[in-house]
C-alpha cells in the first residue's frame, strides 16, 4: 500500500529528474519563483524574452467590451 502512493513521485522524478529536483529543493527552501534573482535565471534557462517573460497583452482599461463569434 505504501508503494502505490509512491508511485506518481517515483514517476515524475524519472521522466524529468533535474526540473523534478529543482522544484522540490525550491519546495523545500520555499523560495518564492517570481522574486529576482530567481526568476531572472529562470527566464534565461526558458529562453524568454526581457520583456518579463508575461506573453499576454494588456487587459483592457475601459469596461467591458463588445465582441462577435462568427
């Protein structure tokens, strides 16, 4: 019974062992992921863009707007 609860972490470690590691020591040391300097370092392993690394666009300052589905 202990085994099958182990399962999903034995597999996860396996399929992508670094990032696995990565995130359980950040877990562990509970570093917050979107404070600098970590998420600096983090953009450039991704390959984001300076700009922050957000690819959404703005929200909109006025209300709500109108729009059509076709």
């Amino acid at each position: 019974m202990f085994l099958d609860e182990l399962t999903p972490f034995v597999q996860e470690l396996t399929r992508q062992p670094i990032a696995f590691i990565g995130g359980f020591t950040s877990g562990l040391l509970r570093l917050n992921l979107n404070e600098d300097p970590l998420k600096s370092w983090l953009d450039t392993q991704a390959g984001a863009p300076d700009g922050g690394g957000d690819n959404f666009p703005p929200p909109p300052s006025d209300g709500p707007q109108k729009i059509s589905i076709d």
